[in-house]
C-alpha cells in the first residue's frame, strides 16, 4: 500500500467542496453525473476516468436484449453464504432481499443477482494486501441467485464489517455488500454497493460520497426490515435496486405482466 | 425472433447509482470458462484480446469487461448456461477479467449483422477499481463494409472512430482500452 499524507480532515474538506459545487450545478439545471467518474478524493480515480462526456448512441437490437440466465446456472444454495463450511461463521446473521425493478417498474425476472462481501471482521478472501484481521474458515464471501416471478432476491448471509483502505491516513469504508446486477437490456448492467443504515462513516467515505446527491446516496442505503427478521435467527434487511437504460418493449405483455 | 422490439423505453424512475467494483471481485466474479463463448480453437473460433491502460499508460490489472454479442448469424442468443458452459450452446455472453499485465482475452465467433444494413459489433462493458461506475462501448469489425453507414461511427472524428474498430491479428481480433489519455476510449450513453 503506497504510504500517504492527507487526513481525513484533507479528504473531508475535497468531499464538501465538491458536494458544494455540485449543488451550484444542479440548480443551473445540470445535474451532475452519478456517481461522479472524475472524483479525486477517491484518489485510485484520478488516472481512470474519462475525460470526454460520453457519446450518445441509439441502441441497436443487441443492446435492448439482456444476457440470458436461469436455474442451470445457479445453484440455489448459492444464496446462502453462511453454508461454505463445516460450521456456522462468525457474525451476526442477516437476511438480504428487495427486488430488481425496471426504470418502469416492472420486475426483473429471472435474472442473475452476484454480490461479495468482507467477513465480520472486514476480511476479505482475496490475495492482495488487506489489514490482518481474521480470515473465517466458513465465510467465503461469495453469492448468487436468480430472481422470481416479482423480480425479488434473497440472501442469507452475515453483516460484514468496516474495512481499512489506505486511500489517505485512517481510510475506512463503510459496511457494505458489493452487487452485480444485469437488467432486461445489456444497456441496464450495473455494478453497486449496499450499505447499511445510519452508518457513521458515511461522511468520510469518498466512494459513497461520490454521489453528490444526498437523495441517491440514499437509495444504496439498505432499511432495517423487522418482517425480514427469521426468529431466533436473522436481522432482516431489505433494499430495492432499480436499472434503467433503454429497452425493448413487447408487442404481446409477458405473463404476469397484467 | 418470436417477440419484436416495437419501441423503445427508458423508464422514469430513479436509477439506483452504481459503484465502483472494487480491488476484491477477484474471488467472486471470475469463474472458470468465463471468458470462453466457445472453446478454443473450435472451428469458426476467434480470439477477442487486449489491454486495458490508464491515463499515464499504465496497464490496469483489477479491470473487468463484459461482451454481449450476436451469433455468427446475427442471431440475439437467449440460451442460459453462461454460467456452466456445456461447450455446444452459444449464448453470447462472456465475462473476462484482465491479468497482471493489463491483458485479457475471449474465445468467441464474429458477430453477425442482426438486419439488413446493420453493423455486427461486441457490446462491451468496463469495470475497475477506481472507476465509480460501469463504461460501456462497442468493439466494430475492422473493414466491415456497413461501417461506413453506421449512425454512431459517422458522427464521430477519425481519431475517436479508431478507438471503436477493433485490429485484425493473427489469432483473430486485437481491440484495447484506454480509460484516459490521448488515445481514450470512445464510450457511449444510450439515454
Ligand atoms: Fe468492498
């Protein structure tokens, strides 16, 4: 990890300015991008965004169709993290659903749902350097399941920590689960964070402070959802994702759709 | 095709924001044959391969794309089985991620145009550790004749149109990315 000087006082300062330039934007009528590609308190950013505006395209046939996934591809156990071992992995258990909806609406069916996480500890099974926290024997991480007829998924896992991250002195990121989502058209793919509520490194956190809007830093924020709560076993948590981006509609309405 | 697009829709609710991927997709998004729409060396098989740079021309080792393809016919698949590949069903989708020294590689076939007139292309997704959020663009054939009636590639200057045309090489197809920089990427939005 490369050694650096700024605190988070340093970090702090960059996240309110540009917070504060954002706003000055919007109301000139031109809301920012989000999150923000070119945000330099999240200091790996600087060499890898884009410098030109992206270009409008008209999506053609391919782009208006999804990727196609089902049952033969995921085992349902896949949904439940806390099964890699021979024992139960340290943490507090918790079950994670919500449904996959479409800029209109309508469910996600049958689609894949990827996500990954840290431990309990914030320890992530990967090569790279991390900070030695323990590894759990019975915790991998890793997740996958298809959605249902109502676009729903479900995962039972455990509450990951916070984790340390070297992008300036006292670095940490929030809790979080990472998801990986495809939509009804290749155009809707997305790739996000789920966090948990009320979180008190949300403010110091430049990946989740690169939504300059408070409004949609709020909708990767997970609601504590006692009706998802398994007795005597789980806290339950619930969180919608919506994709958007053009895509095909039909001629005929799909069953269920009525 | 049993089910035609009639329009288009983009929706009016809120998009949820995406987020960066991360350093530590390594474990959990890679699987084995990802990479492979076909086995290798099959007949009719290309090799789809590159690198993927930063702005000061360093290559990116914690990157991942995504294509999303027509068959050799131009056929959209909607066969599942990306997943566990059986090595007989295309379904035109394949997930690579790039290795230490920046590279990464696809076995797949040539898309096909999906319509008269229409340009065959990958659709290709971009993630990476320090990208906040997905990029996304097209890799064209290089010399395809419906290139030069394509509405995206004719708006675009020359410089920016070579960023978007993949080279011939021996094996196939050599197409690379650069996040930034003077030979940037051309992507695209579809709003
Ligand atoms: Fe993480």
């Amino acid at each position: 990890m490369t050694a650096t000087t700024e605190t988070q006082a340093d970090l702090s300062a960059e996240i309110a300015k540009i917070e504060a330039d954002a706003e000055g934007q919007t109301q000139e009528g031109k809301p920012s991008r989000q999150p923000l590609l070119d945000y330099p308190p999240y200091r790996s950013s600087i060499l890898r965004h884009p410098t030109k505006d992206p270009r409008h395209a008209d999506p053609e046939t391919i782009e208006l169709w999804a990727p196609c996934f089902g049952h033969s591809d995921v085992d349902p156990l896949e949904a439940d993290l806390t099964i890699a071992g021979s024992n139960e992995p340290i943490g507090e258990r918790i079950t994670v659903s919500g449904r996959v909806l479409d800029g209109e609406g309508r469910p996600v069916r049958n689609q894949l749902v990827e996500i990954w996480q840290a431990n309990s500890a914030g320890r992530y099974v990967h090569k790279r350097e991390q900070h030695p926290a323990p590894l759990d024997p019975n915790f991998t991480g890793v997740g996958r399941c298809i959605t249902d007829a109502e676009g729903r998924y479900r995962f039972q896992t455990i509450k990951p920590g916070p984790y340390p991250w070297g992008n300036h002195i006292n670095a940490w990121r929030p809790a979080h689960i990472h998801f990986s989502l495809f939509g009804r058209a290749f155009t809707q793919r997305l790739i996000t964070q789920m966090y948990f509520p009320s979180d008190p490194l949300f403010a110091l956190d430049p990946i989740y402070q690169s939504i300059t809007s408070q409004k949609d830093r709020d909708a990767l924020v997970a609601r504590y959802d006692h009706d998802l709560s398994v007795p005597e076993y789980s806290m339950g948590y619930s969180w919608d994702i919506v994709v958007t981006g053009p895509s095909r509609t039909w001629t005929e309405p799909e069953e269920g759709d009525l | 095709m049993s089910t035609i697009p009639t329009q288009i829709a983009s929706g009016s609710a809120s998009a949820t924001p995406g987020q960066t991927i991360g350093p530590f997709f390594g474990y959990a998004l890679p699987y084995e044959g990802d990479a492979d729409l076909v086995p290798p060396g099959s007949p009719g098989s290309i090799r789809l391969h590159g690198w993927v740079y930063d702005g000061a021309g360093n290559p990116i080792p914690d990157a991942l794309l995504e294509i999303w393809q027509t068959d050799a016919d131009g056929n959209v698949p909607q066969a599942e089985g990306s997943l566990h590949r059986d090595g007989w069903t295309f379904t035109g989708w394949g997930r690579a991620g790039t290795d230490l020294h920046g590279h990464y590689s696809f076995s797949t076939v040539l898309p096909g145009a999906a319509g008269e007139g229409r340009v065959p292309f990958f659709a290709l997704t971009v993630f990476a550790r320090g990208l906040l959020d997905k990029l996304q663009t097209r890799i064209y054939l290089p010399e395809h004749p419906a290139n030069a009636g394509d509405p995206l590639l004719v708006s675009l200057s020359e410089d920016e149109r070579a960023t978007l045309v993949a080279t011939a090489d021996a094996t196939g197809l050599r197409f690379d990315i650069h996040l930034q920089g003077d030979r940037e990427t051309t992507f695209l939005n579809y709003g």
